[in-house]
C-alpha cells in the first residue's frame, strides 16, 4: 500500500487562531486525545522551547501559548502598516492575517516514529526544514510548529504562519502551481523513507482542502478501511459455519434420507426443514434436529417425529420473522 505525505494551510481569523493556537499547544483538553504520548514543539524565535517534548497542560507551554495569543493584536497591526506602506490598503474584517497548516501522513508514520530514537529525532528533524521551506516559499514567518503523537488517527505536525508575507501581501495560496510547489516541498524530506507526494485533486476532486475537512476526509478512509476488515472477518467467518455444516452433511445420514418405512412425503418435509435450517446459518438446531430425527426413524416412533417436525417449523417461522423485522427496520 501506497504512503503519502499531504500539506494543507488554511487562513484563519484572530478568534479562529486563538482556539488553533490552545488545541495545537495543548492548552486544553483536547477530545481526539487517546493517549499519553509526548508532543513535540519547536518554537523558532525561542530557544528555551526549540526542540521540546510536552503533555497536556504543559506550564512553560502554556505560558509560550499565551504570549503567542496576546501577540495576534500586534501581528494584525503589523499586517495593517505594511499594507499601508506598501499597496495603500487599509486591512478589511476579511482579510485574515493568520494561517494554520499540517502536515499529515500515511499511517506507516506511527511505525517508524515508534520505532528508535534515532528514527524518530530525524523524523523531527525532516519536518522542521520541510515546515521552514514552506515558510520560504510563501515569503512568511514561521511561528512555530508541533508534532502531535497523542490523537487518534496518524501522528501529524502542524504549524503557525503569518497569513502575509514580508510585504503585506497575501502569501499567495491562490496563486496557480504553488499548492503543486507545497505537495513537493512537503514531500521532498520524506521520500526517503518512502512517502510519495501528496494527494492529486484528481482523487480528491477538489481543488482544495480545509484543515477540518482533510480531518474528516482521514476519519472517513479510516471508518472505510475498518468496514473492510470487518467484512472479511464476516466473509471468514461465514466459511468457517459454511465448512462446519458441510461436516455435518457428511456427517449424518439425514443427508442421504431414503429410509422405505417413511413416505415420500416425510422425506420431503425433513429434507425441506434441514435445507431452511441450513440457510438461516443455525448450526446448533441443525444438529440437533438431524440427531432427534435419526433417533425417531429408527425407532419407527411417528408421533415423536411429526412433533419435532411441527417444534421446528415454528423454529424456522421465528427466525425468518425476526429476519424481516430486522430488514425493514435498516431499510
């Protein structure tokens, strides 16, 4: 199976950014958290923080967290004097000035980050020159970015940029080829330990992607794959009944039923009830009708046998009942 890298950037509002900033930090609980791994984060005009390890809650990134959200007033003010200075523009409500991206990847990842320390150290590593190439491209300021190893799904980093560049001007997303230019510049790390490119919009038939939705496009091919193996653990299961009557076939000499003191009739009615008991995948009653009316037929004991009949007809009347009762309550 084929392993991708993706990276996706989404602009972001001063309200927006602040709950990205609390979720990427873990400044709050965060609900998709299902372990107690450590994060990492590397903060680029910190060096206290650059290369850290953290949890939850952590106090001196809590602390970096908050001069981080205190900071966005004066990173807007920024963005609105050099759009002055340099394209006589005021900044509208519209215009965001901040952006959050990801960077994601197959599931492997998990594999090889849990694999040494070693491994994981250059995974680090990768992703904080990948993350910085971006941030040269689009002519911005990386703030600072995270690794997260403690959600559900695969482990991702994320990262805080300007949402403009060194003069004002928009980072330029919408510019044609520069989501082709950020697929290879997030890929050109990984490929070594076998991530190809991101995702084409050709499978995804979009031209792009939010941060939330590429979320939700991962938990969906996630469910996906977990219907999958759920249906060949079904299919296997279902062979191992199917081989276990074919036992009982075999078994038993029901199957070749041609006994003269029974009619015709009674042939056909038992034959009739074990094939409806064979369909509904009863393995049990099965056994046990075929036991009952091999013990009956040799002892020639007719009114034993139309009652095990008659039993079992009501048997396989519940059961089908039930079926359909189910089948149109999903439908």
């Amino acid at each position: 199976m084929e392993q991708f890298t993706n990276v996706r950037i989404e602009s972001m509002n001063i309200n927006k950014m602040k709950n990205e900033i609390k979720h990427e930090l873990r400044m709050v609980k965060v609900e998709r958290v299902v372990n107690d791994n450590s994060n990492y984060i590397y903060v680029n005009d910190n060096k206290e923080l650059t290369n850290k390890y953290f949890k939850t809650k952590d106090k001196k990134v809590i602390e970096n967290g908050n001069y981080f959200i205190d900071n966005l007033k004066n990173i807007r003010d920024e963005h609105t004097k050099l759009l002055r200075k340099n394209f006589d523009q005021s900044l509208t409500n519209k215009t965001n000035s901040f952006c959050s991206g990801v960077l994601t990847f197959s599931d492997s990842i998990n594999d090889l980050y849990d694999k040494d320390k070693e491994t994981r150290e250059d995974i680090l590593k990768r992703g904080i020159k990948t993350i910085k190439k971006i941030a040269k491209e689009l002519d911005t300021k990386l703030h600072y970015l995270t690794f997260h190893t403690d959600e559900k799904g695969n482990y991702h980093f994320h990262y805080y940029m300007n949402n403009f560049n060194s003069i004002g001007g928009n980072i330029g997303m919408r510019k044609k080829g520069i989501g082709e230019k950020l697929q290879d510049i997030g890929n050109e790390e990984f490929k070594e330990l076998g991530f190809n490119r991101g995702i084409s919009k050709k499978i995804t038939n979009r031209k792009h992607l939010s941060i939330q939705e590429y979320k939700e496009y991962k938990e969906n091919l996630n469910k996906v794959k977990k219907l999958e193996e759920d249906y060949k653990l079904l299919e296997k299961k279902t062979e191992a009944l199917e081989d276990k009557n074919k036992e009982i076939l075999a078994e038993n000499e029901i199957l070749q039923y041609r006994n003269d003191n029974l009619s015709e009739e009674y042939n056909n009615t038992i034959n009739e009830i074990f094939d409806n008991l064979t369909s509904l995948k009863d393995e049990h009653n099965t056994s046990k009708f075929m036991r009952l009316v091999q013990r009956y037929t040799k002892n020639e004991n007719a009114d034993k046998l139309d009652s095990i009949i008659s039993k079992y007809k009501i048997i396989i009347e519940k059961q089908n009942k039930k079926i359909m009762k189910g089948f149109k309550k999903n439908v």
